[in-house]
C-alpha cells in the first residue's frame, strides 16, 4: 500500500491530527522520524482502507508534546526520544520506552550521523517511576526475568494491601536493532531480519515486510502465493491462540486441560511444517510470493486440520464451560471501550472491548477481500471476553484454513522482482497478525536503498492497556491479566 | 468430569516414545556438507548473496582453484534452506538429525575438506556424573521467543522432558544449568550476568539457538547482540533458529552426561 503523502508544518501537526481523529473510522498507526529532521505520522482510515502519512521538518532537537492532547501518542513519543533523541516538551512521563536506560552507549542509534548527542539529552534518560506515596503502600518489582519461560520486562506493581494502584511497565531490555539492520543489509536479505522482530509473529512479520516491499516495486503476487500466504498466516495465529489459551489454563491452574491444549498446539504446529517446513513459519514468505509449493502435502494439512477441529472442539468446552474459570476470568483486568480507544488499542484486546476493527476487514489483501471472517466482538473488555474472542479465533481460523484450502487457485508461487527499489518512495503494510494490527513503513533514499525501516507491533499499542486494566485488581490476578493480554516484548524492543 | 475423563482416555498418549528422532521430511532442517561432491562455486558463485547471515565460506587455500574448500558454520545459520535449494551439485544438503548440539564452538563449522577431529571434550570430571538424574534448569530469554517456545514444548506431553529428570525452575538459586535464548543485547547484560553469579557451583551454561551461539542475524549491529560466549563460559551450543524440542532434550541430555539412545 502506497500512502497519500502530505507536508505540513509542525505546529499544525497536532491539530491535524485531531481532527482527522473526529472522522469516524480513522486511527494513528504510527508516528516516528526518519533520522531525526522530522516527525511523520501515519494516520489509517478503517472503514475506507486509506492511509495518510503527514511529514513535518523540525528545526531543533525538540517539539510541542503531542501527547498533552493526543494521549495515545505518549508511547510513540517516548520510543521517537530513544530512536532519535528528539524531546517532546511537556510530556508527562518521559522516559526511556523501548531502549532500557543501561543503555546508555547506543542512545539515539537512528539519529543523523552529523547530529551530536549532547550531555543535556543523556540527562533525560532516567527512568523514573511513579511513586505513590503513603504509609500502607509497597512496591513489588518484578523481572526483567521472569519465573517461567518467558520474555524478559520489568513491572513495578504499587499495591495498597491486596489491591494494585498502579502498574507501571518498562521494557526495553531486547532492544537488538532490528530497524537499523534492515537498512544495512541488502534488501533481499531484509526479510530474515523483519520476521526476527518477534518469532511468535514471524509469518505476519514476513507478510508486512513482503507487502511493503511490493508495494515499493508495484509487484501483484500470483493467486496462489496470496492464497497460500493467508493459509500460513491463519495457521500461525491459530496455533498461537492455542498456545494463549493454554498458557491461560496453566495460570488458572486447570492444568489437565492446559497440558490438553500445548499438545493441540503441537498439532497446529505440525500444520505449519507442513506448509512451509518451519515450525514458525519462518522464511516462508518472500516479497514476491512464497518460497516453495507444499503441493503434495495439501492433502495432508487437511487431514490434519480435520483431525484439530475435532479434538480441539471439545477441549473448548471443557475449559470455557468451567465456572471456577469463569468466574475468574469475569470482570478482571478490565478495559473501558472508550479509553481503549483513546490509547489506540488494537487486536483481541481492542475486540474485546466492542472495537470493531480487523485489519483482515479493513486492509484487506491476499484471500481476505473474498472470505474475511466475521469480526469476533465482545462488550466487557475483560479477561473473559479476550478469552472469548480468542477461542472465536481459532473458530474462523480453522474455517477459514478449510475454505482456502478447498479453493486454492492453481498457478506458479513466485515472481521476478526487479534488482533495485525505486528511489524516494514510501511503502507500507498492514497485516492483522494474532495480537492485531501490525504496520511496515518502508522508506527509500535517492539511491534506491532503504533509508528508513519502521516496524509498528500491536504490543507496542496494548502495552498501555495492561497498565490501565490492572488498575485496582488484586495482585494475584496480575498473571491472569498479563496472560489475557498475551503481549510481545521482542516485538515492541525490537 | 465423567466427559472430560472420556475425551481424555479417548486422546491416548501423547507422548513419543522414540528419543530424539529424525525430523520429519517435510523439515527443512539444517544444512550438512557432503564431502564427496566438489564445489562448484565458479558456476554458481552466488552463497554470498543467499546466505543472509553469511555462515558460508568459500576457500582458494591449496592454490587448486578448482578444489575449494566450502565451509558451513551451523553457528551462523538460521536454517533458512536457501543454500540447499541453490546448491547446483548437491554439495550441500539436508541434514534432519536432532542431535547437533556441541561442546565445543569449533565443532559446529562444517567443511568439505572432510570432519575435522572433533576437539577433546571438555567435560569436567566433576560435573560429568553430578547431573546425571537429574538437571534443573533456568531460562533466561534474550531474544524473539521462537527458542523460549520451543523450550516449553519441549515439556508438553509430546516431548515431555521430565521424564528425563530435566526440570525447569522458577529461580537461578535452585538451577543447574542456565540456557539462554536470544542474542544477549546490551539491555540484557546486566540480567544475565546476575542470573548466574545467583547461581550455585558447579554450574553450566547453554547457549540456545543461532543467536546466543553468535549473534546470528542480529551480529555486528549497534545493539551489541553477538551471543552469549562475550560474556559468560558456554558448555553446549545448540544449532537452530529455533532448535527443535527434540534438538534442546538431547542437548540438556549432552549436559546430564548421558547419551539419547
């Protein structure tokens, strides 16, 4: 998808903005700088499918905040002061987003290479926390490693007896560079970067990188590769709500069925062997197509996936049909639709406050446009109603695997590209991956090579949400919350 | 209860039985070199291009220009299959085995000049037997959560790893071996070197996965992320981007100083 570019000047930007946030439909999909001159803002319209991106040179190392009257950018602001060392004056709570504060030697590493980082902004990064102050309160800290298998990411819960006043999230500490090496690399070889953003996502990573870069070189992959593309990215979200699930009845401690659930899993995963012979689907897609035709194995990922649909039906049942799981997962860690939607929410957890919005439906390519799923909504925003649409999920998942495969077009799976990408072109995806919208911005450079590479998780959105519906639980529902969300942290540090 | 209970008897058993067996064929797997076919990188001349993390070498040494030695290091490579699909002469091929981990960070890089001798095991005497029933392990994730999956499929009930004793545990002070996933970025230094200093001695640690071995994709950039061996002592390298669950049971076992058969 190509975006309408405009220019404007960087005091209007916050009004724009603002206004384009009064029409119905549209929402920010991403504000961030190329290397540090200007701010760009990528505004998406759901309902119509277009997209904006807003370019505003900067004179300085600093701007008017925009977070003071568009709260959802506060993230983003943070995350542009790490990548660029660019200050948002009048921000409430700047601190360090996506590079942890040790960092202290690789601050700013996107920045122009002639701009000089001076002692005034390594002074700004402290991370901070909000205390709350007051005899009855503690403060539990928690991480950066975690007591299971899991990412690392710090949390400081306030509590007042059982109860949490406030939990603050800070993250950072996987920052590999994601975003530089892709514009350091050869282009061809950009892909195995973008899916190693975050692995759980890889094949909705690979797509969005695939989708920016076609639409750089104005490339249409074949039917077949676009219907064998939404096959593996239905199998991965499937098998990775499977995985959520489980994960969520081991936290509850139903533990018959969560062990039930990671074998199912397995089976899912053997679905994307079978496809691409990678359990993640990893270097299966390729700007341009896919990589190889599982032709004869068709037949089998059929079979296969008949013999999930049975097992896992039941296995549903079981669980959900529980009262002591639902009268756990009821009105906890709950989400008001309306500040979910003031923070930008996005995926199951935006759905599960009433957000309609899928990007399968709203942006759609490949097999969507002819058979996008109904979109799976629930009113209570908690962690029942993300437990409900997930299962919801895995239901349209697996017809949707069954629809595709019963009417996947014949043809060949890849095409010639052209060597070089065009210069001075703006590209971006938009894939809705199983945590919800993620975004690909691809700019290039007068020489054709990638200047500027930005990658948008849906995390990146939903972390504030974790943060908000943890207000006033009691701690021990703090795994259960975490878990409902399901949130990456690789994704977001890049 | 009495449903859940049928469905469950009706599931059967999960678990293989056969430890640590061949991938299935339609895995990519991971590269082997074959020795016994010539390279014949005049004609093709493009691995530079392919391999994304430049894993491939291509070597003139002998002056016989048309007997290059091609060396694979499995330390680099994320089984992206890209150099067993463009190989012309089948110089390259698959390799399904789930028994590639090492001790030794030499013994990962493959040549056609035939297998090196592998280097003495390094093995202490004192942490050979110590294990042997029972490991307890910690976890600490540096990367992108492929491995961290793979190690808790590792426990599920198909590969089901506490039936060799290996037991994943909630701190580093009741832990055995430590095994790290991902490329150890420069915000996860600090974490990392706690997590073992709170270990007690005699200690192992496991580099998991193409990233920790070497930084994988992620090496040589502004981040620091070159693999676990810049900062601590690693006892076992495990290949793969991730390392299948069988690949990470026979490693641990490779710990235990036990053998998989």
């Amino acid at each position: 998808m190509i975006p309408v570019y405009k220019k404007l000047a960087i005091n209007e930007l916050a009004n724009t903005i603002r206004a384009d946030l009064e029409i119905e439909g549209n929402r920010v999909g991403l504000v961030t700088s190329i290397d540090g001159n200007q701010l760009i803002t990528l505004m998406l319209n759901t309902r119509s499918g277009n997209t904006v991106l807003y370019q505003a040179e900067l004179a300085s190392d600093s701007y008017t905040s925009l977070t003071t009257t568009i709260p959802q950018l506060h993230w983003h602001e943070r995350a542009i002061h790490d990548l660029f060392g660019l200050i948002p004056l009048g921000h409430p709570r700047l601190k360090p987003a996506i590079i942890n504060e040790s960092c202290e030697t690789i601050f700013a590493p996107l920045r122009e290479t002639a701009k000089p980082i001076s002692d005034k902004l390594l002074a700004t990064r402290d991370f901070e926390y909000l205390h709350i102050s007051g005899e009855p309160i503690f403060e539990l800290p928690v991480g950066p490693v975690h007591a299971g298998i899991i990412e690392p990411g710090h949390f400081m819960l306030s509590c007042l007896g059982e109860d949490v006043l406030n939990l603050e999230v800070r993250l950072g500490y996987l920052h590999r560079g994601i975003e530089k090496r892709i514009t350091e690399i050869p282009w061809r070889k950009a892909r195995f970067v973008a899916e190693a953003a975050a692995s759980d996502t890889a094949c909705a990573n690979a797509l969005a990188h695939a989708l920016a870069i076609e639409s750089l070189l104005a490339v249409e992959p074949s039917f077949r590769s676009q219907g064998l593309r939404t096959l593996a990215l239905e199998i991965e979200r499937l098998a990775m709500h499977i995985g959520d699930i489980a994960g969520m009845a081991y936290d509850l401690g139903y533990l018959v069925i969560a062990a039930n659930f990671s074998r199912l899993r397995g089976t899912a995963l053997r679905l994307a062997e079978l496809l691409s012979g990678s359990r993640f689907l990893r270097g299966y897609i390729c700007p341009g197509g896919v990589v190889h035709d599982p032709d004869r194995l068709l037949s089998e990922i059929q079979r296969t996936t008949k013999n999930l649909r049975e097992n896992l039906k039941p296995a549903l049942d079981f669980f959900i049909s529980n009262p002591a799981v639902y009268e756990r997962l009821r009105n906890t860690g709950k989400l008001s639709s309306s500040l979910a939607s003031e923070f930008g929410m996005v995926g199951v957890v935006a759905r599960a406050c009433n957000i309609a919005y899928d990007c399968r439906q709203s942006f759609a390519q490949g097999s969507y446009p002819k058979n996008h799923p109904t979109i799976a909504l629930q009113q209570e925003g908690d962690a029942l109603a993300r437990t409900l649409v997930r299962i919801a999920e895995i239901n349209s998942s697996l017809d949707l695997i069954d629809t595709i495969l019963s009417d996947l077009p014949s043809g060949t799976i890849g095409s010639n590209l052209p060597v070089d990408l065009p210069a001075n072109a703006i590209g971006i995806g938009i894939v809705e991956a199983f945590r919800g919208e993620l975004i690909h911005l691809v700019i290039t450079d007068k020489a054709g090579s990638i200047k500027r590479y930005a990658i948008k998780d849906p995390s990146f959105n939903n972390w504030t949400g974790l943060a908000i519906a943890m207000r006033n639980n009691v701690i021990a529902d703090f795994p259960i919350c975490n878990k409902s969300f399901a949130l990456s942290y690789s994704g977001h540090d890049l | 209860m009495i449903e859940l209970i049928a469905y469950l008897c009706k599931q059967g058993l999960a678990t293989q039985k056969k430890i640590c067996p061949e991938l299935d064929q339609a895995a990519l797997g991971l590269p082997a070199i074959d020795p016994l076919k010539p390279c014949l990188a005049d004609e093709c001349n493009n691995y530079e291009q392919i391999c994304p993390t430049n894993a491939i070498e291509v070597k003139y040494e002998d002056a016989d220009k048309f007997k290059p030695e091609v060396r694979l290091d499995l330390g680099a490579c994320i089984g992206c299959g890209l150099c067993i699909a463009n190989c012309s002469n089948g110089l390259i091929t698959r390799n399904l085995s789930t028994q590639n981990a090492t001790r030794n960070r030499e013994d990962l890089i493959l040549s056609s000049a035939g297998t090196q001798t592998k280097s003495a095991d390094k093995n202490t005497n004192s942490t050979k037997n110590m294990f042997k029933k029972s490991l307890a392990v910690r976890v600490v994730s540096t990367g992108c959560s492929a491995c961290d999956l793979e190690i808790g499929a590792a426990a599920n009930p198909i590969f089901d790893m506490e039936r060799f004793g290996i037991q994943v545990v909630a701190s580093p002070r009741m832990a055995d071996a430590l095994v790290v996933t991902g490329p150890v970025g420069k915000g996860m230094h600090k974490a990392l070197i706690q997590t073992y200093e709170a270990m007690p001695e005699p200690r192992l640690v496991i580099a998991c996965g193409t990233c920790a071995i070497s930084g994988g994709i992620h090496r040589g950039g502004y981040a620091e992320a070159n693999g676990l061996a810049a900062l601590l002592p690693v006892d076992i390298f495990i290949p793969g981007c991730p390392p299948h669950p069988w690949s990470i049971i026979n490693a641990l076992m490779m710990a235990m100083g036990r053998s998989a058969q």
